[in-house]
C-alpha cells in the first residue's frame, strides 16, 4: 500500500463516526429543533450569584441577607428574580380583617414554628446514643409536629380571611443539658417544655386581646379552640416535671421514658 493511501486510510479512522448512531439526515434536524433554551419562557427564577457580582435590582431578594443566624452561610449567593410588572391581586374574600390583627397573625405563626423547632431539638437530644430514651425523643418529636401543623392551620386560616402570610426567621433554641445543679437532663427537657406551653398560651391569649379590640368576634372564636389544648398541654407538662421531680434520676427516669414508648407504640 502506497504512503498516500496508508495516510488516507489513518485520516478516515480517526474522524468521528457521529452518523453511525443516528438515521441520515435526522440528527441535523433534531439539533436544530433544540438549540433554544426552555429556562427564557420561565416567568421567575432562582439564579446563584456571586458576592462580586453586579449590583441587584430592588424586586431582587438576596437570600443572603434577610437574617438567618446562623444559617446565612448556606443561603449566600442564592437569589431569586420575580416576573417583572408582575402585580398580586387584591384578596375577593376580605371582610373586616384589621391590618393589626392580620400582622398579630403573622407573628404567631412564627411563635407555633419556633416551638415546633425546639421540640425538634429536644427529639433530637433524646435520640442520641449516648442518651438512649427513645421514649422522650418520641414524645418530643410527636410535639414538634404538633405545633407545625397548628403553624400550617394559622396559615390556612389567615388565607381565609384575606390577610398575605409572611414568615419570618426563626429562633434557634439554645439549649445546655450540662446542668451544674445535678438535675436530669430530662427535668431540664421538660421544665423547658413547661415554658414553652406557657409561652405559646400567652401569645394566643395577647392575640385573643387584639382580635375583642379589633371587634372581630370570629378571631376570638378561632383563637379560643387553641387557648383549651393550650391550658391542657400546661397541666400535662406541669405533671411531667413534678413525676421527675418525686422518682428522681436514674431507673426512675428510665421507667417514665418506658412509659411514654409504650404510649407511643
């Protein structure tokens, strides 16, 4: 074989045999079809942004910036772009729902998802190996979720009545079970607990205030089915700490923990 033809054989070798995978003539027509992008017919996006990028618009929220403690770090560079001339419409079902009670709303909201976080944390702590009362940690898990949902219930009824909900940061529990007094962590737990019910019990009842200031007798009626679990969930934890309290700790907190998986199971 010749030199020139040696080269010729090695040149078609080495091209790229793109046509052997796909019919004659239907690969070109197929690329064409795609080459715009489906994301410039979205009406918003989430697009990530550097800290040395340009500066954002106003409509624009830096999720970076709006005051997560802690959890700032993990939200940098994440923003979000609304539709321009994008305009909200009036609430139709709006009827006599005060501004005041609307943001008193909102604040609450707040309030059930805060608690529902420290339950969470407190699940959490039980569950540890090191801890072993997977009783506790199933009772604290139970009222996390308890306390969400009635976030999620406030939300729903806050559409009800017209208002926009608008959440905001939560708090992060700080909590320490190293106690120098040589309680239980579980007294600790509960005792916590106990103030978070007085304090969830509290903020309903300043809300319930509003709402007879407002004259809106149907918030009242809203809020009162709230304000009876409250009072009930006050007493149940106040037993809680005094039981802690007369077995003491070791096997006696131990056996209580039994108590509340065999309830849970």
């Amino acid at each position: 074989m010749s030199a020139l033809k040696t080269a010729a054989l090695l040149a078609l070798l080495a091209a790229p045999m793109v046509t052997a995978f796909s019919p004659v003539g239907l690969a070109p027509a197929l690329r064409a079809k795609h080459t715009y992008s489906a994301i410039s017919r979205r009406p918003a996006s989430l697009r990530m942004s550097s800290a040395s990028s340009g500066k954002s618009g106003d409509a624009e929220i830096d999720f970076g910036k709006v005051g997560f403690s802690d959890s700032t770090r993990q939200m940098d560079g994440m923003v979000f772009k609304p539709e321009a001339d994008a305009t909200e419409p009036e609430s139709r079902c709006r009827v006599d729902w005060d501004i005041a009670c609307e943001e008193a709303l909102n604040d609450h909201i707040n309030v059930e998802y805060t608690a529902s976080y420290a339950y969470h944390a407190l699940f959490s702590y039980f569950d540890r190996d090191t801890v072993g009362l997977d009783g506790f940690a199933q009772f604290f898990a139970d009222q996390s979720v308890e306390e969400r949902t009635h976030a999620e219930e406030f939300m729903k009824y806050q559409n009800t009545r017209g208002g926009k909900v608008s959440l905001k940061p939560i708090a992060v529990p700080e909590m320490q079970f190293s106690r120098v007094d040589g309680t239980s962590d579980a007294l600790y737990a509960f005792e916590l607990a106990l103030q978070l019910e007085k304090f969830v019990y509290r903020k309903l009842k300043k809300m319930h205030d509003l709402a007879t200031q407002s004259d809106d007798p149907q918030f009242c009626d809203e809020i009162e089915k709230y304000l009876g679990e409250q009072v009930k969930a006050i007493k149940d934890m106040a037993g809680y700490v005094a039981q802690i309290r007369r077995v003491g700790t070791g096997h006696g907190v131990w056996n209580l923990n039994q108590q509340f998986a065999d309830k849970a199971a």
